[in-house]
C-alpha cells in the first residue's frame, strides 16, 4: 500500500512539524523551507541583490581554495550544506557554507560544516541575527557569518566552549575592514568585496 506524502507549501508556514516529517514532506516549489525548532518556515526565494552577495562568496571560497589547498573539502548553499539537529526538530539551510577537509560527522552523518552564512534582508534580519545565530550555537558552527549589505557590516561569530558551556565571540566588520576568519585562516576580504554592485 503506497504512503501518502505530506504537501508543505506557503499556507503552513508556522505549521508544527518533527524532523521526520519534514524529511518525508513533498514541498511546493518556488519556496525554501527550513524547520526552526519543530516550526515550519517557508521562504521566498530571495531576489538579484541577494543573489548577489552570495555569488561573491562563492567567488571567495573558490579563490581561497585556489590559494590555500587542503583546507576546503567543498562549499555551497543549502542543498550541499545543511544543519540538520533531529533531537531539536532543526533543518537549517545557509545561504552559503564551507565544509573543511577532515570533518566530523553531524548527528546525520553530513559533513559538520566549520562556516555558515546567512545574507541579511529586510524580510530576514530577525531570523538571521536572533534565530539562526541560537540555532547555529546549538549545531556548534565554528564560525558563523551574518553578512547584512543593509547596514554595510558583517558580523562574524566564532564558537568558543561546548555544550551549554558554547558561546559566541562576536565581531563586526565594516565596509573596508579586512575580514578575520579563523575557520579560514588568511583569508583576505571586506565587507564592500561582498556587496560590490548592490
């Protein structure tokens, strides 16, 4: 007897919902869908400009690699990077994220990526500065980047302890301030590299 699949689309957004089902669900296209603590988001697909700051990190993560070998496994957007955390009923998509070589395994067995990043749009500044920056403590992102062309900074996070002991050192970027990533050592980029043509 053939199961029948949940349909998730627009209208339940703030729906509840377990990992399992989000998993199994059949999605609405035109939509990205994430799970915030057993809680349905559904998102538009971001427009050109946001587009674009991801295309930069793209561009920086392919130069890095050409210019550091053996540090980056892979890179990508939501579909290739994911944070998935089943005991807290959390799928999390990153606009952008690095997985490095010799990784360990997540609670799913993905790759547990060492930088996530998310670009800030007026739809999204709370669930990028507040949601996601708890969500991706819990995961234990080493390093995660909250890339805002809005306000022309980013702030990137890095882990520091573990467990109910994590906790995020907290650094703001400027438009021309050089980038300082740990997860990416040597890393050379600013904030204005990033929304170039915004």
């Amino acid at each position: 007897m053939a199961t029948i699949k949940t349909r998730i689309g627009p209208a339940d957004h703030g729906r509840t919902m377990t990992i399992d089902e989000f998993r199994e669900a059949e999605e609405d296209e035109g939509y990205r869908y994430e799970l915030s603590r057993g809680v349905l988001e559904v998102i538009d697909i971001p427009k050109s400009p946001h587009r674009r700051v991801v295309s930069h990190l793209f561009e920086l993560a392919a130069l890095y690699s050409r210019d550091h070998p053996g540090v980056i496994d892979y890179f990508g957007g939501g579909t290739e990077v994911r944070i998935w955390k089943p005991g807290m009923d959390l799928a999390r998509h990153p606009d952008f994220g690095v997985v490095l070589l010799g990784a360990p395994l997540d609670e799913v067995n993905d790759p547990r990526p060492g930088l996530v990043a998310e670009v800030v749009s007026i739809s999204s500044k709370t669930r990028d500065y507040v949601d996601k920056r708890r969500d991706y403590l819990d995961y234990g992102v080493a390093e995660y980047w909250i890339v805002d062309p809005l306000q022309r900074q980013v702030t990137i996070l890095h882990l520091q302890g573990e467990g109910t002991d994590a906790a995020w050192d907290e650094h703001v970027f400027r438009d021309d301030e050089t980038l300082q990533s740990r997860a990416l050592p040597g890393l050379i980029t600013t904030g204005a590299d990033l929304w170039k043509g915004l």
